[in-house]
C-alpha cells in the first residue's frame, strides 16, 4: 500500500539518505524500514501545510510539512520531535497520478 502511487521509475531519497530507485526497490526499502520498531515507535502529526503547484498540465510539485513525535534511535532512546518536509514531484501518465520523485528532508533547530 505504501508504494501504490508511486511510479515504476520513481526516485525516493528519505531524510537519513536512504535513496531507492524504482517501486520494487522502494517496496522492498520501506518494507525493511517499517520492519524496524524504532522506526515505527511515535506518531505524526497532520500536515501542517500542503500546497500544490503545477509546472505543467502533466506535471505538479507537492510540498508538505509534518511533525513526527516519540520516534525512537535503534539504541531506544526517544528522538527529539523532528520536523519533516516532503517534495514530491508528480506526473500524470495515462490518465493516472503517479509520484515520480519523492524527497523527504529534516528541518534541524535553528542556533
């Protein structure tokens, strides 16, 4: 389910620098990432925003910001609330939406 509207060809890089290229490779990515109960410890916020442009008839970027609590290291210990930005970039390919790239970034406390 995670992978449905995702293209064949589709580019995934998360805020770690996991980067997988095709839908199968990302399956097999997130099903291995979603395995880890670290990973999957804490919840999500709703989107904070979302806003659509389109650079095309066929083509938009979706931008959005959440934040993501009580996420935990491998070693257990809680991470700090992280704020997370999604860009995906989006094409219509026969008749269908399909995310084509998907760039998944971290916003660090400012000093």
């Amino acid at each position: 389910m995670a992978v449905e509207d995702y293209s064949e060809d589709a580019d995934w890089t998360n805020a770690f620098g996991d980067r997988f290229q095709g839908r199968e490779a990302l399956r097999e990515g997130l099903e291995f990432i979603f395995g880890l109960g670290f990973v999957m410890a804490g919840t999500s916020s709703d989107n904070e925003f979302s806003d659509v442009t389109f650079l095309a008839p066929d083509v938009a970027l979706l931008r959005s910001k959440l934040v993501r609590t009580g996420q935990q290291m491998s070693n257990g210990s809680q991470m700090q609330d992280r704020h997370i930005h999604h860009l995906r970039v989006l094409q219509r390919r026969d008749g269908e939406w399909k995310i084509v790239s998907h760039l998944i970034s971290q916003a660090q406390e400012k000093r």
